[in-house]
C-alpha cells in the first residue's frame, strides 16, 4: 500500500484543478497546460512523455503519458486538458479561465469537463508514487479530444503498444454524473458516423419537367427510405439507434429553373447491433433502391462500445457506493469519448464530475464533488492493486 505519510506526495486536486483551468488550452492550443500537469505529475514521481503528432492539413497537438512502476497490473487513468471555447464570452458572470472559488464552487472552462477529474486522480495516484509494490499506474493525457481527435488518444495508444506498454484496466475521467456525484457509470457508448449525400439530376425549365430529372424529388425519396424504419429497437444496455438529418440544401434562387443536383446531410447514432461498415451497406442498399445518381462521403467518429458488467464496473461502483453513499446507475447514453480507441486495448469505462454544465456558460464544479472523486479513485487503485 502507498505511505500516505510521505509530504513530498501531496496534491491538492483543487488547487491543481485551479492551476489547470487557468491555461486557455481550447483545442487545439497546448498554452502551458501540459507543463502544469507535467510539473505536479514528475514532482511527486510520475515519468513524463510528451507525445506530438501531426498529419498533414491538421494541426500538431501535444499530448503527454505518465507512469510510475513497471509491468503488470497497468491501470491507467484516460483524460483531455483540451476545452470547447468559452461562446459568448459577455454571458458569463466570471472570467472563464479565471478559475474563481465561489461559496464553495470551482468556476471556468474545464471544470467538470475534465480538468477537476485529471486533477483528481493525480492526487488519488500520487501517494502510490513511493510506495507501488508491482504494477503500473499511467496517465494518458491528450489535447485533442475535444476536436477531431485525429492526433490524441488514438495515435498515443497506437505508438506506445509498438514500444510495448499493455493496460490491463483503464477509466476515462469524463463528467459521466447526471444530476448529481455517484449516479452513473458509463459502460459503453453509441457509435457515431456522418453521411454526407448529393443527388445528381438534370437541370431544365420547371415549364418543361419532362426535359429534366429533378434531384430535389429524388433526395425527397431517398430521406423518407432512410427513416421510415426504425435502425432497432435497442437492446438491455443501448437505446435505439437514430438516423437524423440535420441539413437538406439547393440553393436555388430561381422560381423557374430545376436545379441540377440537391444535398443533405445526416447523423446516425449507432448500438453494438451495429457496425459503421453494416450501417454504410444499409444505407448503399436503401438509396439504390431509390435509383438515380448520387455521392455519398462519410466520417466515422468512432464504433459504439460496450465493456460488460464485469469485474470492472463492480470495483468502480463498489468505490463510489463506500466513498458518497450511492450506488451508480452503469449507462451507455449520451455522446462519445476517447474510450472508443481504448476499448481495443483493455476493458474502460467511464467516471467523473457532474455532466450538468460541461460546455456551458459558467462551467463549474464543487469543491466537495473534486474531493470525493479523488476518494473514489482512491479506492479504485488501492482495490485493483491489492486484488492482482
């Protein structure tokens, strides 16, 4: 077990949090954020690993990996210091990167969203700096998740299992509270995919319909294929999927005149009875069906996941239950996260702040609510490690 004695560990996760949100680390700027991190994470013994990574038309992100011990067990703790912009900035009744302590309450961008939590565990972790018998304690820290995610968690993971680091169990600090600290896990999330649809047709006088094929008909057809059936009914542990337009578009000014082709775009917010490959052979299907010519381009953010009700849901939600009282709800709603790369490598779910306020004007978290995350992570490590 860790001394917990030792001075030199001492994290104030507050503070740190404080400390954090003060860098204006919107995606994808690095602003001295991961200097902050880095310098409370190698005073108390972590080592430190920046990791930059570019591709061409995308900007370079910094991203940083800590670890103390070697080995296995590696439990590895998943986060971002990258924020969403403050929006309007004259809507806000403190300074969004002022990080102000008010009746017991942490304001600024990145409070709940996720810098408090990043903070939290290094102050849950750093008493295990001298006194970690066997194992592996890691941070994975990206700048890129609030982004594209193009140059983050996904190219980390990908370089250090070529340099041979394996995770044994990993959580993802995302806000996953509701309503209020203790009440859900996320086990696993609903895939994301955009399909990016134009519809070719025949531009002519509309006097003259007979000269023409009009595209705005056609795409007519084609939305009411895609979404006159629903994609599933759901299943035990996901919602529905859902297949949303968000845009249909012509732009055509003129009264008299069939355009030569109309587009539109769509969501689709998948479960594990899917694939994005199943999905894009779903959709082919349908719109041949309608006939005609089109294009179709599409983004895949990333596949649903899904880490079973299992010997990790069980320690975390044990270690809620014995730190603030409650017993978690284990949910697969809402958007998505960087768990969807770690799922490949080892089980993940998801445990942090309140969600309430995450990219909201006055982004906020309580003073009580950081403390009793740290408690919880805590206690999660002093388990997993004792339990191997």
């Amino acid at each position: 077990m860790p001394d917990t004695a030792a001075s030199n560990t001492a994290i104030d996760a507050v503070e740190l949090t404080r400390d954090l949100i003060r860098c204006p680390s919107v995606t994808p700027a690095e602003a001295g954020v991961l200097g902050v991190l880095q310098g409370a994470l190698e005073r108390v013994g972590f080592a430190c690993r920046r990791m930059e990574f570019d591709e061409p038309g995308t900007e370079k992100v910094a991203n940083l990996y800590a670890s103390i011990g070697s080995g296995s067990p590696h439990f590895c703790f998943a986060g971002h210091v990258d924020v969403v912009p403050v929006g309007d900035l004259g809507s806000w009744t403190v300074q969004p990167f002022g990080a102000e302590l008010i009746d017991g309450v942490l304001y600024g961008r990145g409070a709940s969203d996720m810098k408090g939590a990043v903070a939290a565990f290094l102050a849950a972790a750093a008493p295990f700096a001298s006194g970690l018998k066997r194992g592996t304690i890691s941070l994975l820290i990206t700048g890129d998740e609030e982004g594209d995610a193009v140059n983050g968690t996904r190219k980390m993971l990908e370089q250090l299992a070529k340099d041979g680091v394996k995770f044994d169990a990993c959580i993802v600090g995302e806000p996953s509270n509701k309503v209020k600290f203790g009440d859900m896990i996320k086990i696993g999330r609903r895939g994301s995919m955009t399909g990016r649809l134009v519809v070719h047709g025949i531009q002519g006088h509309i006097a003259y319909p007979h000269q023409t094929d009009n595209p705005v008909h056609r795409l007519g057809r084609m939305i009411a294929a895609l979404i006159a059936e629903p994609l599933d009914n759901g299943n035990a542990h996901f919602e529905a999927s859902s297949l949303q337009f968000y845009t249909a578009d012509v732009g055509n000014p003129t009264n008299n005149l069939v355009p030569a082709q109309a587009t539109a775009a769509f969501n689709i917010r998948f479960n594990n009875s899917h694939t994005s490959d199943s999905l894009k052979a779903w959709v082919r299907q349908r719109l041949d069906a309608v006939g005609g010519k089109y294009e179709l381009d599409w983004k895949v953010s990333g596949e649903a996941f899904f880490t079973p009700p299992g010997a990790l849901s069980d320690l975390v939600s044990n270690a809620v239950r014995d730190a603030v009282g409650s017993t978690p709800e284990l949910s697969t709603t809402g958007g998505t996260s960087d768990a969807r790369f770690i799922r490949a490598y080892c089980p993940v779910v998801e445990f942090g702040l309140v969600s309430q306020t995450m990219h909201k004007i006055d982004e906020r978290a309580s003073v009580a609510d950081i403390a009793a995350l740290g408690k919880v992570y805590r206690l999660i490590l002093e388990r997993f490690f004792a339990g191997q």
